[in-house]
C-alpha cells in the first residue's frame, strides 16, 4: 500500500462530493460537505480494502489525510 493509492481510493469513494483535488496534507474535516455519512463510508472503504476496522475515535484524533493512511498502514502492519 502507498499513499498515492490511497488518495485514489479516498477519491473514488468520496466523488460525489467533489473530493478530487485530495493530497496528503487535506485536512479531513476541511472537505468541502464532510458529514458524519462520509464518515461511515469511509470506514467502511477501510475496512474492506485494508482489511482495517477504525473507530469514531480513531477518526478524531486525525487531521490530514497522511495522518490516516499512517494508521491505517500501521493497523494493517504493512
């Protein structure tokens, strides 16, 4: 897994909402229409591709999008 396959995914999963110019340092909570189903999805994507289960918590505690593929690289020991 790396970083740039990731963003694809996030953009992929969050198209609907205009996520397309996401990079490394998008702050999550900046993106233009994040709501709480957004939220869900992305934990779902998660968890199927990475084989990864985060938490509301989990999510609180991060800010940018590098910030999540680090936990989720670091919770699926790649």
């Amino acid at each position: 897994m790396d970083l740039s396959d990731f963003i694809h995914h996030l953009k992929a999963e969050f198209e609907d909402f205009h996520a397309v110019n996401l990079s490394e340092q998008t702050v999550l909570n900046e993106i233009e229409g994040w709501n709480s189903m957004h939220i869900l999805l992305l934990v779902a994507m998660i968890d199927v591709k990475y084989n990864v289960l985060l938490s509301g918590e989990d999510l609180k505690g991060l800010g940018t999008v590098k910030e999540l593929f680090e936990l989720v690289k670091h919770r699926a020991n790649l």
